[in-house]
C-alpha cells in the first residue's frame, strides 16, 4: 500500500503546484506539473482500476487534461503574436447592428412567440419608453432549454430589433483568451458596454453557456471563480444609481439551467423557458424551409403533417438540416444523373429523417419543466 499512497500523495502535491502557478500566471510551469500529475494518476488507476477513488482521480485526469490544453492553446498564440499573454476587449466579438444590412427580426422566427412577447416587455418596451419605467427595468435575462431551438437566434433578432451594439463572448474565450488578466477583461467588457449605452445606443452582452462559467465547482482549477465573482460584481453595477437607466442588458444562453448557481440565477431577473417545437410548429418550421426551395424546386407534392409527425423531438435547427440535406441529395442527383430538377417529394425527407436522429434527448424534457416550474420567470 506504500505505492498507492505515494501515487496519490505525490499527484496532489503536483496538482496543487499546478493550480498555484496557474493563478500566478506562470503557466510553463503550470503545464509541467498538470501534466506531472495527470502521469501519477494514471500509473494509480493502472495499479488500483477498481478502487473506491477511482472515480474521482479519473475527473481529476479530464480536468486537468483540458487545463493543459487551454494553456497551451494560449501559449500558442502569445507566442505566434510575440506578445505577453496580456489581451484587451478587442478579442470580443462585438456585433454592431446598426451596419448590418440584414439580420434576423422577430418577423422573421418562426413561432416562439411566448419568448418574443416576454423579450419585448423586458427589453424592447423599456428602450423606447425609459421614461414609463421609474423602478427601472430587468437587466439579466436567461434563455434555457434544449440546444437548437432558438436561444441565440432570438437574441441576435432581439439586437437588431433595438438597434444594438451585441457583444458576444462565452465562457470557453474568457478561460483562454484572457488567461492572467480574465478579471480585468469581465471588466472591461462591461466598461465597454457602459460607453456604449452610455452614448445613447443599446448594448447588449451575450453568453452563450453560461452554464459553463456559473456552474458550482467541487475543485477549481485556475481563475474561474475570480471571473465568475467579477462578472456577478459587474451586474451588480448595473443597479447602482449611475447605471439604472442605462439600456444595457445581460442575456445568457444555456442547455443545462440545474447546473448554475443560485447566486447567478437570482441576478437574472427574467428566465424565459425556450422550448423545443410541438408538432404544429414543427410543420411551420418546414413550410418554412422548404418554402425556400419552391423558387428552385416543384414542391407541390410535399406532406407536411406527415413531417411534422415524423420529427417527434427534432429541433428547429435539426428540421433546418434535414431540408438541407434533401436541397444537396437533389443537387447531386442532378449532376449525376442529369436532366431536369424533379419534383420533390415527401419520401425525400423522410429518408433523411431516418438517417439523422433528433438532437432533443426526451428525458431531458421533463427536467426543462421542473426547472422552469421552480426558476422560470418570464
């Protein structure tokens, strides 16, 4: 047992050299003794596969194997660029509305009215009347629900509808982009925000998986609870005399809402439930996209009950892909083939549909509702 014990001992203490100078920002040095520890760890799971520990030593392994990887990633490009690892808010992407020419509105989505209507009473009405609203307004709202059904469509259709300054940023930037300096950077992008709003244009700060970021963690590795801290701060602000009237909002996007904590989810005022399409929405949505391919293609011929009832747990997205899939198999068969376009047929998608599977999981479904029966405030 002197073995196990040494593998173990030996492992933490690398793990903990690891983390101390990840949060010095030493992170050459970071990378050596991740990686020291992740081998020790092996050589234990190796020995002892069926230990009690093992489990656990084995999320300690995935956790750190994907620290290195975001570290070197980083170091990658401080070295490509001759820099110091420092970054400014310029690494956001910021999405002025205004320049576009075209964008997604509210016209233009097909169904999700529920969260269209509670996106206009807490964002869209308070930017036209600030003046209606002395107790001021909502700042941070929460799109939840499965993948694919419109979270971050919506959002960007809501910044065109407002005429706003989008600035996108996820977790997976912030935690390697903004190694040493993430603190500031949350900073910044809200000063950013700020001067914008400040200058008469809405802003809006978008987080797609949030989950990712405000999640509660058992072990962390690195500056993830100073950028979580940073950002709750930061919003915070927002309701300080100074800023209460700004038209600056805070959307986050998640699939997984039971994984944030709490103190994040109460610092969202509205959470509005994005919810995967019924089976006449999803024969909407078809109309929809096969409606784009009547100016090419006779599509007289298709069913789209027959569809809609074919695509129990599809989402939006999924239905998007499968009339995709069907333009590319009609344009190959014409180039292989030859001839004139045929007529399309509901068979043409019904054989796709039985090749690519839904994305929503069903069980997840029921979860989505506790959820929003608990949290949901829209």
């Amino acid at each position: 047992m002197i073995t196990i014990y040494y593998l173990v001992d030996k492992a933490t203490e690398y793990a903990h050299l690891a983390v101390a100078a990840d949060k010095k920002g030493d992170y050459e040095k970071a990378i050596r003794y991740y990686r020291a520890a992740i081998d020790l760890f092996h050589k234990y799971l190796k020995l002892y596969p069926d230990n009690s520990m093992s489990d656990f030593y084995r999320g300690l392994i995935k956790k750190y194997v994907a620290r290195v990887r975001v570290l070197e990633k980083h170091l990658a490009r401080v070295s490509a660029r001759g820099g110091n690892g420092s970054s400014s808010s310029d690494e956001v992407e910021v999405i002025d509305c205004g320049r576009r020419s075209s964008g997604p509105r509210f016209k233009d989505l097909v169904d999700l009215e529920d969260v269209k209507k509670a996106l206009k009473r807490a964002v869209i009405y308070p930017v036209k009347t600030p003046e209606l609203y002395p107790l001021g307004w909502p700042r941070g709202i929460l799109l939840f629900g499965p993948p694919g059904c419109g979270k971050t469509l919506v959002s960007m259709a809501l910044a065109n509808e407002i005429n706003a300054v989008m600035i996108n940023i996820s977790p997976a930037t912030i935690m390697s982009k903004w190694l040493g300096e993430a603190e500031k950077n949350v900073a910044r992008v809200f000063k950013k925000a700020r001067e914008i709003a400040g200058n008469g244009r809405p802003a809006i700060i978008f987080i797609d998986e949030v989950d990712a970021l405000f999640q509660e963690y058992s072990d962390e590795v690195g500056g993830e609870k100073r950028v979580r801290n940073q950002f709750l701060m930061e919003m915070d602000g927002l309701k300080a005399k100074e800023d209460d009237k700004l038209p600056l909002f805070v959307i986050g996007a998640t699939n997984k809402p039971w994984k944030l904590d709490i103190g994040f989810i109460r610092r969202f005022d509205k959470r509005i439930y994005v919810k995967p399409p019924d089976r006449e929405v999803r024969k909407q949505l078809f109309k929809h996209y096969v409606g784009k391919l009547s100016t090419t293609y006779d599509v007289s011929r298709v069913d789209y009950d027959k569809l809609a009832e074919a695509t129990e747990n599809y989402s939006p997205d999924d239905i998007f892909k499968i009339v995709k899939e069907v333009q590319s198999n009609l344009a190959e068969e014409y180039h292989e083939k030859g001839g004139d376009k045929r007529v399309l047929t509901t068979e043409d998608f019904l054989e796709v549909i039985k090749r690519r599977k839904p994305s929503i999981d069903p069980q997840y479904i029921e979860a989505y509702r506790v959820w929003n029966d608990k949290y949901g405030a829209d």
